[in-house]
C-alpha cells in the first residue's frame, strides 16, 4: 500500500522579500544580536545522561576501578623519582666529603666553618661521606617506574576500552529508542515538523552526543581521580606546599564556571541552527527541480546564507567562549608552579625538605593542575553535548499518538461498511474545519468526493485511515469504531494510492511487491499487467528488476503513478482510497486505468477524490464538500439536473474543456 499520509504542504522557500528572511519559531536568534537561547534544562539533562548510562554500570564499575589503579600507579612514580633523584644528590654531595667521617661530624664541621645552610642541607639526606653513587640503588628504582608506569599505561588502555564500549552501547540504545520513538508519533508532529530537523536530530545530534561522552567521561573520571590522588600526596610531602597548590582552586572554579555559563546558550543556539539549517538543504535538495523552473535560485541562497551566517556567529560565540577556559586554567596552573618552585626551594634550603620531595611536588603540581585544564577544555565538549542532548530528549518527550487499545476490536463479517457519524475536526483547537459531518458507505460502492481546494476532501480519508483522530464523533468499519481497532489492522484493510507518488530504492517488482509480503512473482506481474505497468516494464533492460532510487529516477511520473496503483491492485484491499490517482498519465493511460479501477472496485468500498469530475462520473454516490460540510450528494445526473454546486463545478470544467478545444 502507499499509505503516506497528505499534510500541510510547507514551500520550498520563503516568500520573496527585502533583506534577509526572520527565522520563525521561538527561541530565535539573530546574526549580531547578543540574545541567545537558553538551555532548557542543563541540570535536568544531565541527570537524563546519566541514567541512561546505568545499564553499563558494571562495565563502568570495572573501567572506575581501573581508573582508580592506573591513577594510583601514575601518582606514586614521581614519589618514586624524587626518591630517586635523592640517591643521586646524595651520591653527589658525600664524593666531596672526607671518608671515614660519619654524617654528624660533617654537617658538625660545616656549621663550624660558617656554612649552616649546606649544614642543614646534609641533614636532609641519607649520605655516607666518601662513598659516591649508589648506581645499584638508582637502577632499581628507576627499573621500578619503568614497571608502575607500564602497569599504568595497560590499566588505562583497558579502562578507555570499556568505557568506550558502554558510551557506545548507550548511543546504540538512544538511536533505537529515537527510531522507535519516531515509529509511535502521531502524523500531526511531521507535518508541523521540516524533515531535515527531525533528521538532523536523530544523526547530527547523536553523533555529536556519543562523541563528547567518548571524550569526556573517561578523561573527567580520570581527572577527578588524579586531583584527589596527587593532593592527598601532596599533604603528605607538605602540607604547606599543599596548601599553597590549593589556593589556585577556587580561582580555577570560578574562571570555569563563569566561561562555562556564557559558552552554554551559545552551544544550544549552536545545534538549533544546525537543525534549520539541515531542513532548509533537505528542502531544497529535494524540491531543488522546482526551485529551478521557478528561478528561486538566488532566495534559496540567501536563506542559506541567513542560515549558515547565524550558524557562523553561535559556533564562534561557542568555541571562543569556552577555548577561553583552557588557556586561563594553565596560565593559573604557571602561577601556581611559580609559587610552589619559590617556596619549596626555601624549604629545601631550611633543610625541611629534601631536593627530591621538591621535584615530586613540582611534578605534582603539574598533575594536579592539569586535570583542571582538562577538564576545562572539556567544557565546551560537555556544553556541546548536553545541548544536542536536550534536543534528542525534546524529540523523545513528544507527545505520543494514542496507543492502540489492549484488547482491539475487530469486524465479525469484514464488509466494507463505513459509516461518519456526527463526525468533527480541526487541526487547529480554534479553527474547526470538520463540523457534524454524516455519511455511509454501503459495502462495494464507490463514493466520489468532490470540491475546492481546502474544502476537507483528503482530511476525510486522513481520519479515515486514523493518520488524525476525529476531534467528536466517530467513524464506524462494519460497525466498529475504529478508535477501538489496531491501527495497522485497520489499514490493512485500506489501499490508498495518493497523488504524490513514493517510491523507495529497490527493483520494480520490490515496489510493486511493498504492501504485501510474500508475493509471488506471477502475483506481481498478474497486478503489473492490470495496472498496465507490464507494457512499459518489458521495454527495460533490466524489467522488473530495474532498481529505482527514492525519487524513481529513470521512469516518467505517470510511470511511477502506475507503479503505486499496481501496488493497490496486488493487495487487494476490502477498501480502495484513490486521492486523485490518475492525474499523472495521459487520458488513453487513464481509461484503461479507469477500466481497470472498475474490475478493481467491484465488491469493494472505494473512496475516489477527484478534481476532474469526468472520471467519477459512474461513482454511487458523489460527495460535494465546502468548508468541511456535505452540501450536495447524489449521483452524477441527479447532481447535474438539481443545478447547485456540482453543477457549477461541472459547467466550470466542460466551459474549460470547451475553450481549450
């Protein structure tokens, strides 16, 4: 079946205007205008990511823990190596030392001589005068760090793995429950809705979310772990050096949060454009022949331009605002290293502190405030992800349509009995366009619809096929509300073949094929030649296996219209909806359709909207509609004799006919 469902058209582009064309919709921004859009919720989403992390919390436990051991391994070597460089200052400082004199009558002897500051340096440390380098000594604690830092690095190789592993499950998960997502909302969302935004949700947004959690959560677990290791050793060489190292903290925390609060808005406005920008390219890749014939060209550029100099301007507040960060956190990262060098070499000239302890700390220093430049840098990752976050949750928080009841009805005896029963409508809660609207199809007759254009011809099959629920009323199959039946029962019983022709990339008979699985290829060909597809097939190189991409490149519109009603003859629907379907093919093409619809209709309801009324002439019934009310039905020659609106339409179209002749 092609079951797509009509619904407000949008235009490809805006109406011709002066000067660059507003963006519509809330939240809108404009190119040198500092208003931005807010983050819905940052706190809120947050939390929304991280539950869905928790699925993966046992390979997240297991790439914390070793986090946690890979930290502890890569604190403990500069411990190590400070040690290190002790032995080899001790070695250094006892070669010039007299032999056979013990540490307490040298540093005795050099306060003697006036040098107390070398004095309390030698107390410092483990020297024996005379005796030089332990070689020995160095060589195992370096072979040590070799070992703590290999360790370190394979323990961090598996932690990144892991963690990547559960970022990307999750992302898997998200796309699946968006694609399902999307499968349960109602029609009404993709008509108010461009394609190229709800798309650029689904792919951009996601992309950029798995990304930033690949990028960020390892490496900020591993920050934070890092900040709390290194000062926890750091207090323990010196709490004064430790003290001093804090200090910078604060200053960091509030250069972050600060940059981060101005970047946010700007990542969200960011994503927003991106989103109507996508649309704006979808619509005008996909309309681009129209835009063409139309010469359209240069206003479809400059929305373009609108678009992408509004993308322009969010992307660079963004990136500026939080590239900002990293450089702010290292210069105080120097300061903080020229504070603790200062004072760490007093304390090694007092005697407080040894040369190694020093140069631990220094290294120290260094981790510590490196974690808080990377987590800086960061940031704008973060920002950047939890704003395409907010927009796949909004997608994801949509209203749903109205799931099918637990327990569906069903028809005792399917006939074809459909009957409208005080039925209303409006897309619109302040614009009724259906008001109290009453009719009965009576099983195998054929029943026309006619009128203006917006007089509510295709909103009757829309609520006819539930793609919108009646706003009061119903509408009954064989007496049946089909408010209480599944909706894919009951458009299993319905063949729709619209206007708009839709084909997908695939092989005639795959199209053909579409609506009904397990068709044989005889069924196939058996609809083909009833539709008259088989006589323009067969002069195809490849027949019905020729592939056709999406827009069916390679076959006319009146071709591809053929394909779609041979789609409808291999289903055999018990109701038939043909919104305007032989507009597309010549008027030979269209009398054998018209020869063919008839076998096709014959013990079957049929719904036919049409603008030219010569082809439902032989219709049971004929429906006039104006302004979503029936205001005249009956067959063609009564209709014609009582002289009211399908007469004028009637007359209007033989005068038209008349003149062309």
């Amino acid at each position: 079946m092609n079951t797509q469902a009509p619904g407000p058209k949008r235009p490809p582009v805006p109406a011709p205007r002066r000067g660059p064309a507003p963006m519509a919709g809330p939240g809108r921004m404009f190119v040198g205008q500092g208003a931005v859009e807010k983050s819905a919720d940052f706190a809120g989403s947050t939390r929304r990511l991280l539950v869905l992390l928790r699925p993966q919390r046992l390979a997240l436990t297991a790439a914390g823990l070793l986090a946690v051991a890979a930290v502890g391994l890569n604190v403990t070597g500069p411990r190590l190596l400070g040690h290190a460089t002790d032995l080899v200052f001790a070695g250094v400082f006892s070669r010039r030392l007299p032999a056979g004199q013990s540490k307490a009558e040298a540093v005795a002897s050099l306060r003697a001589s006036g040098h107390g500051t070398q004095a309390d340096l030698l107390a410092s440390l483990d020297v024996t005068p005379g005796r030089g380098m332990d070689f020995d000594a160095i060589g195992r604690v370096l072979l040590l760090v070799v070992v703590i830092y290999a360790a370190a690095g394979l323990c961090g190789v598996i932690q990144a793995r892991l963690t990547n592993l559960a970022i990307q499950r999750v992302v898997s998960q998200l796309r699946t429950d968006t694609q399902r997502k999307i499968s349960r909302l109602p029609i009404r969302y993709f008509d108010g809705q461009a394609r190229g935004e709800v798309l650029s949700r689904v792919t951009n947004d996601i992309d950029n979310l798995g990304q930033s959690l690949q990028q960020s959560v390892s490496q900020l677990v591993v920050s934070v772990l890092t900040v709390v290791g290194v000062l926890s050793v750091m207090i323990w060489i010196s709490w004064l050096l430790a003290l001093v190292a804090v200090i910078t903290v604060p200053v960091s925390v509030i250069v972050a949060a600060r940059v981060g609060k101005l970047a946010q808005p700007q990542f969200v406005a960011q994503w927003r454009v991106t989103g109507r920008l996508n649309a704006h390219i979808e619509e005008m890749y996909t309309g681009h022949t129209l835009v063409r014939a139309f010469g359209r060209q240069e206003e479809s550029a400059r929305a373009f331009q609108e678009y992408n100099e509004q993308l322009y301007a969010a992307s660079w507040r963004a990136q500026s605002l939080s590239g900002l960060m990293q450089p702010a956190m290292m210069f105080i990262g120097n300061i903080n290293y020229v504070l603790v060098a200062v004072i760490g070499g007093l304390r090694v000239a007092s005697g407080s502190l040894s040369i190694g302890d020093v140069q631990a700390f220094i290294q120290y220093s260094r981790q510590f405030s490196q974690p808080m430049s990377q987590v800086a840098s960061m940031a704008n990752l973060l920002q950047s992800g939890v704003a395409s976050a907010e927009r796949v949750f909004e997608l994801l928080d949509t209203p749903e349509q109205e799931p099918d009841p637990v327990e569906p009805a069903r028809p005792e005896q399917p006939r074809g009995l459909v009957a409208f029963e005080h039925v209303g409508f409006r897309y619109q809660p302040d614009k009724p366009l259906i008001e109290d609207l009453s009719l009965v199809a009576e099983p195998g007759h054929t029943i026309a619809i006619v009128g203006p254009t917006g007089a509510g011809k295709t909103t009757l099959i829309n609520l006819l096929m539930r793609f919108y629920d009646v706003t009061s009323g119903r509408i009954t199959l064989d007496g049946v509300d089909i408010a209480a039946m599944s909706r894919d029962e009951l458009r299993a019983q319905i063949g729709m073949v619209l206007q708009d022709t839709w084909l997908f990339g695939g092989t005639i008979a795959e199209n053909i094929a579409y609506g009904a699985e397990g068709a044989t290829r005889e069924q196939i060909i058996e609809a083909a030649r009833a539709a008259h597809v088989d006589r323009f097939v067969r002069t195809l190189p490849a027949g019905y296996d020729t592939v056709l991409d999406d827009e069916g490149t390679g076959v006319s519109g009146g071709e591809k219209q053929l394909i779609t009603i041979a789609r409808a003859f291999l289903v055999e629907p018990l109701i038939l909806v043909l919104d305007e379907a032989t507009s597309s093919v010549d008027t030979r093409t269209e009398v054998l359709i018209q020869h063919a619809m008839s076998r096709l209709r014959a013990g079957r309801t049929a719904f036919v909207i049409a603008h030219r009324l010569s082809t439902i002439r032989d219709a049971d019934t004929i429906l006039v509609m104006e302004d979503g009310a029936i205001v005249e039905q009956g067959d063609h020659r009564t209709l014609v004799d009582a002289g009211g609106a399908y007469a004028r339409l009637y007359q209007a179209q033989f005068a038209q006919a008349v003149a062309e002749i």
